[in-house]
C-alpha cells in the first residue's frame, strides 16, 4: 500500500540548533569558558551575526528587555520551544555555546583537571572536535580524548589555554568562511507587462537577436555558473536559452512573492535578484553587486546617489531574507523594496543612473534603443 503523505514535502533551512554553525564549549569551568565565549563572540560580530548561549546559575531574568534609540521595550512573557530556537537561527551565523549546560554541533574542548569527570561523561557529545585546549595542571589529553580525535576526519587544533585565543579565533573565521551560502541568481520574467503590451524578457535591444531574458541569464551565468534560475508565472512556460524555469508559488504577489518562491525552492542559497526590464544594464554592475556583497546583512542593493531608496530588483537577498520576506506579507506588505528599507541592508551607491533605467513601455523602450544606436 502506498504510503500517504499528509503534507507537502517542503526544504528545511539547514542549520544548528540555534544558528547556521553552532561550537561549544566544554571541558572546563563556566568561570573559564564564559568569558572566552562572550571575547570570541565579539571578535567573530565583525565578519559575522554572532550569538552566545550560556546558563544560569541561579539568578532569573525577570524580563526581557530592549531599546531602540529612546524606545525600551521590555515583557515578562517566556512561552519558548526549541522550534522558537530554530525560528530566530536564520538570525545567526554562529552561536557560541557553554556545552556544560547545552550540546552543539561542533565542539572545543578543554582539558582541566577540576572538571576531568564531568568532560568524559559527556564523551557521547564530542562530535566534531575543532580545537583542544589544555588548562593549567593537565599534562595533555587523556588517552580517551586522544583516541576520539585520532578517529576524526580532519584536523584538530591543540594549545594551551594562555593561546586559546591565538589559536581558536583564525579556526573559527575559517570554519565560517566555509558556510557562506553560495548565490543562486533568479532572472524575473513573470510580469504582466500591461504596459508595454508584449513580454519584456522577449524583447530585443541589440543587433545580435539576443532577446533581453536571455542576455540577463547569460551574464548572471558568467558569474554564477549553472546557478542561474528563471522566474515565470507558468511551470510550462517554453524554456529561455535552456535555463531552468522556476515556477512561482506565491501567486498574485509580483516579486516579492518570486523571491520567496525562490527561497521555497532553496532556503539554503542567496538570490541575486534581476529585473529583466533593464537593457543598459551590464556584467560590471553584476560583478560590482557580487563583490560588494554582505552576507551578514539581509540584502545588498543598489542604491541611486539621486533615489532615497534602495533598487529591490538588482539585489542580492541572503537566507535570512526569506523569513522577513514571509514576516511583511503577513503583515500585508508584498513591496520588496518596504522590506529593504525597513531591515539591516548593504547599500552600494551608484552615479550610474542610465544602467538602472527601466523599459516598462513602448516610449521607454524607443528611447532606450536610440542610446543603443
């Protein structure tokens, strides 16, 4: 008998428990590990979204509290699962755990005599070892620790714990330099296009027949080889220059719901969003966006010197967009760019106004083909 599935199949974002790389550590005194937790953290925030997970010895938080220029807010409700956890991780690239009280993923381990029963107890968690640390009064690993590590693929990093630091913090920005997500790019095609009163991804600008959905795959694909997907309204719409078609999900919603069909598709990647209404737009400004790229923020965009507002469809949207995506249209607001303003994002000023100038008519289109000429 066929199994029957209730509910649609949908990806899950990848990620740890309470960020896209979770590494505690363990093995030593929360005196020891939890300063290092909250240095290494703030060295890690100036390349990455860094969070710190440690316990509570006792002392309850009678409120959570916040403030925002002259605005504090602050409430005692506490309801909190670990689906809570997984809901705010696209928030983090790192999470710094003390693994005396909570298990990770990844782990540092410290060799301290005080604590030497306690760290074998929980053998079980040492998953994936990153580093050794050896505290005062441990000649080195015990044969235990020594065996588990041998057993591992790859590297272990071994210091001293006057070197933690030195040693611990280039393995972490490497080990995250490796989860960046990789960027997919997404060509838009599937407009209306009342105005212009034909298809703009099927509209030529050059003498070489090359129609502009096409052109705008093509360059997105000399940077992003065979990532290169193209947004249509219709899963059967006829395939453009062979690049895959991927259908929109979030119908009636325009592109913001293309964006999030996207990440539907792939919650894992970033979106280099395109418009393909903009024929004078080129490979450098592409590269540019690529190069400028911030993958701790939500976006990076385009900004005109002459506009007070970023250009949603020239951007870069990274994972954790997604859930701010979904977050304004349930609020009722489907403009790609509301969310760009209204959240933490890269701004790349340019001077360049001609390249970011739309064809949304036949006028516009006619006075773009004179500057071609």
């Amino acid at each position: 008998m066929k199994k029957h599935d209730k509910h649609p199949k949908l990806i899950r974002p990848a990620g740890d428990q309470y960020a896209r790389t979770d590494v505690a550590l363990l093995g030593s005194t929360c005196a020891v590990m939890d300063p290092l937790i909250e240095e290494w953290a703030q060295a890690l925030s100036k390349s990455y979204r860094t969070l710190s997970v440690i316990g509570v010895h006792g002392e309850t938080a009678e409120a959570k509290s916040l403030q925002v220029g002259e605005k504090r807010f602050s409430t005692s409700f506490s309801a909190w699962s670990e689906y809570d956890e997984r809901i705010q991780r696209s928030e983090f690239d790192v999470a710094l755990v003390n693994g005396n009280h909570y298990p990770a993923a990844r782990q540092i381990v410290f060799v301290d005599p005080k604590k030497s029963g306690t760290l074998e107890r929980r053998r079980e968690q040492l998953t994936d070892i990153l580093a050794v640390v050896v505290c005062p009064g441990a000649d080195g690993m015990p044969d235990w620790l020594s065996e588990t590590v041998k057993a591992q693929d790859g590297e272990v990093i071994l210091c001293r714990l006057e070197k933690a630091s030195t040693a611990v913090l280039p393995l972490l920005n490497h080990v995250l330099s490796t989860r960046v997500p990789a960027l997919n790019a997404l060509i838009l095609t599937g407009g209306k296009s009342i105005r212009m009163g034909t298809r703009k991804a099927d509209l030529v600008y050059r003498t070489n027949g090359e129609t502009e959905g096409a052109r705008m795959a093509r360059l997105c694909n000399d940077l992003l080889p065979g990532r290169v997907h193209i947004s249509v309204a219709d899963a059967d719409q006829p395939t453009i220059a062979g690049f895959p078609n991927l259908a929109d999900r979030f119908l009636g919603l325009g592109p913001a719901g293309a964006i999030s069909s996207a990440f539907l598709s792939d919650p894992n990647a970033a979106w280099l969003v395109l418009a393909c209404d903009l024929p004078l737009l080129e490979k450098s400004h592409l590269e540019q966006l690529i190069e400028g790229r911030d993958a701790r923020k939500f976006a990076t965009a385009y900004q005109l010197a002459s506009q007070p507002f970023p250009e949603p469809l020239v951007a870069i949207y990274e994972p954790r967009a997604y859930a701010r995506l979904l977050q304004f249209l349930g609020m009722g607001y489907s403009c790609p760019r509301k969310v760009l303003i209204n959240s933490e994002v890269k701004i790349l000023e340019t001077a360049d106004e001609a390249a970011f100038r739309n064809a949304n008519t036949p006028e516009d289109r006619a006075g773009i083909l004179k500057m071609l000429v």
